[in-house]
C-alpha cells in the first residue's frame, strides 16, 4: 500500500508537531506516575 501525501501550511505544521511533542511529554508523566504508584513511592495524603 503506498503512502499518501498531503500539503498543509507551515504554520499547521508546527501547531501539529508541538501538540505531539506535549501529548507525548504527558504521557510519560502519566507513565512514571504509575510506575510511582506501583512501586509504593507515592503516600495517600
């Protein structure tokens, strides 16, 4: 199956590639969250 190919506006572009890099950045916050609650370094307050 080949790759399609689009063309979007720089501007779009760079709005598309932060989201990424935030949804990313928050998903290894969530990640280290778990593995923190997992391993007993979290206290129930």
């Amino acid at each position: 199956m080949a790759s399609e190919t689009i063309t979007i506006p720089k501007k779009e572009y760079e709005r598309l590639k932060k989201k990424e890099e935030v949804d990313t950045e928050l998903l290894e916050d969530i990640a280290h969250g778990i593995k923190d609650v997992l391993t007993g370094k979290v206290k129930e307050v």
